[in-house]
C-alpha cells in the first residue's frame, strides 16, 4: 500500500464547486485538495461526476459556483499558472496526423522550447511510455493502448507539476489495460509531480492512489487513505465500491463503543460499526476476508460457522465459492487452497470471519 503525503504541502485546492446542468447538480463538492507529489484517485461509477470534477481542478470547466487555488493564487492568475505546470490526458486519445515523435512534441513546440532541449524530452518521455520504438510511425495507425501511450508521453514531456488522467484505461482491452496500468504507476511515482486520476475501476484506483475520494450523485461521500476505505467504509455504497457483498440483515443485540453484536435468525455475530443496540442493519463483508478450513479452528476470530458449498467457480487465478450457513455468504480463495480443501458442491466447511471485517450499516 503506498504512504500517504498528507503533510505535504497543498498545491490545488477546490472550495465548494458546483456545476449544473439546466436543474440537475452534476458537481456538489465542498472541499477537494491535491498534495504535492501525491497520487490521488477520484472513484466513482458512471454518472457520479468524475470527470467533471477533473475538468473543474484542471480549470477547464468554469464551475456555476466555488473557486480554484493554484500554488497559492486564484482566479486569473491561478489559471495562467496551472495552464503552464499542468498536463491533461483525456479518456480517448486525440492525436494529430503526423508521427509519432512530432505529436509527443507537439506541446513542448507550443511552449517554444528549445529544438534540441524538445528532442530530448520527447525522446525521454516515448521511452518512459514503452514507446521509444514507435517515434517515426504514424500516429493515427497505432492500437488503442499504443495510441494511449503517446497521450501520456506528451503529457509528461511537458514536465508537469500535476497530471490530470481522466479514465485513460477505460477504452482498451484487458491486456492494455493492464499493462497501461502498471505503466502509469511506475510514471505516478517518477519525479515529484502530482497525479489525479478519474475512474470507476476499485482495483484502479486502489492500486495507484495515496488518497481517494469517492464520489456518488456529484458528490464527496467520503475520502481517506486506500486502506481507511477499505476498513471503514462509511456506509454501504462506500462498502461496496470497495469490494464488500452485502450478505445478511440483523438487529444489533449489543454494543459495546463500535464492537457490536448482531443477530440474524438463530445466530449471532461479532461486527463492527456505529449504530446503537437494537438497531436494524445490513452486514457487508469483502469476499476474501473469509477464511475457509477443512475443520474448526479454535482461533481469535469470534465468528465460526460450518456452511454448505452451493458453488464453486473459477474466476481468473481465484476461485468464487458460494455458500450457506447461517446466511448465505461468498468466499474467494486461489485455486491451491480449493485443491487443498477438496471443495465440491454440497460439501460442508468450516467459515472463520474476523468481526473487523464485518461492517454494520443502518438497514
């Protein structure tokens, strides 16, 4: 997981920005800020806002409402400033006819940079990009990914001190992508810019990100560490954009601060949250927290259970086991501990989940 840079200093800053479109709020965020040198993913599904809230930071869409620090200014000034330190690379990339090198250039020759000083850093940023090999082809003849690729070696000859990428996966097919992926987090970390980054993908955005800010209907709904998210989702959307599958309903039958207990039919189960007893809640859970045994373990966890295996199927390298047992759950593991346990439908196996890693919500 990478280290967050909170006690950088902040460079960007956006106060209650709000966009709308005839009577529909598109973008309602109050506080938004980007660190120097920080990765920060901007996660969300279609339709939350994202990219709205990348043109707004990047000062290409002027918002009905709010206002953008750049290094300390605003205003005018603030756009001059983030228009010469910033690079945006756009969800399809736009690539003008011509090769390959003259388009990594292209920007770099808008600023009048030196002839030979533009050279070297277009060169640098097409090996950065995996794409040193293709300075002399024709640009609109590349794939996607390549096409992607050369949108990004523009961006960074600049030399930005922000990188704005809005969803630059999100076209190409899954080897690309996850290649491009890789890529981009070798290029966040390089040098000292900072990066924002839109995008609907989890694994995406958990992946690169020092922070997140999860956004719903154009708004914040919560913002943190990758791994405050993961362990503290503030509610079940937050849950689930994290990965977590609601499982079962219950009424909390104790709490004692945030460690509660829940009942659900006949059994009951340690959890977490910020509810009150008898509360009626949801329980969410990440599949991979459940632990699986051929026998019960006498361990830490308070939560143990025998299920019944409904099903099981492969999902990549990883196998998806449904199953039920004092609700119905999903368990994923990897292919070795599926050999190990012999797991066939109708087999019973013992279930061990820890209560931090169920997470109460009002129902």
């Amino acid at each position: 997981m990478n280290v967050s840079k909170v006690s950088v200093p902040r460079i960007l800053v956006g106060e209650e920005l709000l966009v709308r479109a005839r009577d529909q709020v598109l973008l309602d965020v109050t506080s938004i800020e980007v660190h120097g040198g920080e990765v920060l993913s901007i996660l969300g599904p279609n339709g939350a806002g994202k990219s709205t809230l990348l043109r707004v930071l990047a000062m290409l869409q002027r918002p009905d409402r709010g206002t953008i620090h750049f290094q300390g200014a605003s205003g005018r000034a603030a756009e001059h400033l983030l228009r010469q330190s910033s690079a945006f690379v756009f969800q399809r990339a736009h690539l003008w006819a011509g090769s390959v090198r003259e388009n990594i250039e292209l920007g770099l020759r808008l600023r009048r940079e030196d002839a030979e000083e533009t050279r070297a850093l277009a060169q640098a940023a097409a090996e950065q990009l995996g794409v040193g090999h293709l300075l002399e082809r024709e640009a609109r003849s590349l794939s996607g990914g390549e096409a992607q690729r050369v949108s990004i070696a523009r961006a960074m000859a600049l030399e930005p001190d922000v990188l704005f990428l809005d969803e630059p996966a999100a076209n190409l097919d899954v080897l690309a992508r996850a290649a491009l992926i890789e890529d981009l987090e070798r290029v966040a970390r390089d040098g000292s810019h900072a990066t924002v980054l839109a995008t609907h993908d989890r694994a995406e955005a958990f992946s690169l990100a020092d922070r997140v800010i999860v956004l719903r209907d154009g708004r914040a709904v919560q913002a943190g560490k990758p791994e405050d998210l993961f362990e503290n989702p503030a509610d079940p959307f937050i849950a689930a954009v994290t990965g977590a599958e609601l499982s079962f309903r219950g009424t909390v039958v104790s709490a004692q601060g945030e460690l509660l207990v829940v009942r659900a039919g006949e059994t009951e189960f340690a959890a977490v949250g910020s509810v009150g007893e008898g509360t009626e809640v949801k329980v969410a859970y990440r599949p991979e927290d459940l632990f699986l045994s051929a026998t019960e373990i006498h361990a830490s966890p308070r939560n143990r259970f025998e299920a019944r295996v409904v099903e099981v199927r492969p999902s990549g390298s990883l196998l998806r086991v449904r199953l039920e047992g004092s609700g119905r759950w999903v368990a994923v593991i990897t292919r070795a501990a599926g050999d190990e346990l012999n797991l066939e439908t109708g087999s019973m196996i013992w279930v061990q989940v820890k209560a931090t890693a169920l997470h109460a919500f009002p129902a």
